[in-house]
C-alpha cells in the first residue's frame, strides 16, 4: 500500500497543479517528506477555503468519488473535506483529507508552506512549525509521537 499510496499522491498533486490550486501536504506523508516514515493510509492536504470545491472537481477527476459529508475538528477553525475511492477489484479504499482552514490564523499556514524536492519532482509541504500546530489540533497518541519528533529536529529548517 505504501508504494501505491505514493504513487496516488503524486497523481494528485499533478491533478492540483494543472488546476492551479493552492495545496500543502500535511499528516503522515508530510512526516514522511522531512524524515519521519510512519504508517498512514490517506493523503491529507491543506487547501485554501475559496479553492476547496475545486480540489474536490479536481479529485472526482481521479476517481475519489465517495463525498464523506464535512467533519469540523472541534472549534479549532478547521474542517475536514473527504475524499475516497474504493479499489473494485480489492475493496481497499483511499481516502483524502482536504483540511480546509476557516479561521484567519490557520488559513495563515499557507504563509510559510514549502516546495521541496520529492520522487523526482518537487511539491508544496506545510512547514515544520505548521505540521506541529495542525497535529496540536487534534492531539492523538500518533500526533503526540510526531510532535515530539519535530520538536526535537526544529532546527533542521
């Protein structure tokens, strides 16, 4: 799954730019991208509010066309926006996250986001300090690992 999850995610991000949508990728594969390979099954990217329909246009492209209904993460100003696909053939289902800000300070996670090399190309990650305050939001035993490992290589910016 690990290889097809990268491949997925590179399909996406190909899709997301030739649509010109604004996109940070966070979650696992973030972790991944600066040094921390963990476990994760879904993609989760951050996108602009005013461009949140237009990536889920994008995604439907790809054939991610199970619409879950909008999660709100608390009171925090964010909301979920996901995505899936399910294999016919295997009946393994992909999901993406679409972390869509509705707050002006964390709508301000775009400031600071990266273009980093990756699997030959480049694409847009959330920064260090960004990834950090997304998983404070949620705060899970996973969260509080990852957070703890970006503390200790902060300094690697």
């Amino acid at each position: 799954m690990a290889g097809d999850l990268i491949d997925e995610l590179a399909k996406v991000v190909a899709a997301l730019e030739r649509e010109s949508i604004d996109y940070a990728l966070c979650g696992g594969l973030a972790m991944a991208v600066y040094g921390r390979v963990r476990a994760t099954v879904d993609i989760d990217l951050l996108v602009r509010p005013r461009q949140a329909a237009e990536a889920i246009t994008a995604l439907h492209g790809l054939g991610f066309t199970i619409d879950a209904l909008p999660m709100r993460l608390g009171n925090v100003g964010l909301e979920i926006r996901r995505v899936s696909r399910a294999d016919p053939q295997t009946g393994e289902v992909l999901s993406i996250d679409l972390l869509v800000p509705s707050s002006p300070a964390l709508d301000a996670l775009f400031e600071d986001r990266r273009r980093l090399a990756w699997q030959g190309g480049t694409l847009w990650v959330v920064s260090r300090k960004a990834l950090r305050q997304l998983k404070l939001l949620r705060g899970s035993g996973v969260d509080n690992d990852d957070i703890s490992w970006l503390e200790d290589h902060e300094d690697e910016d």
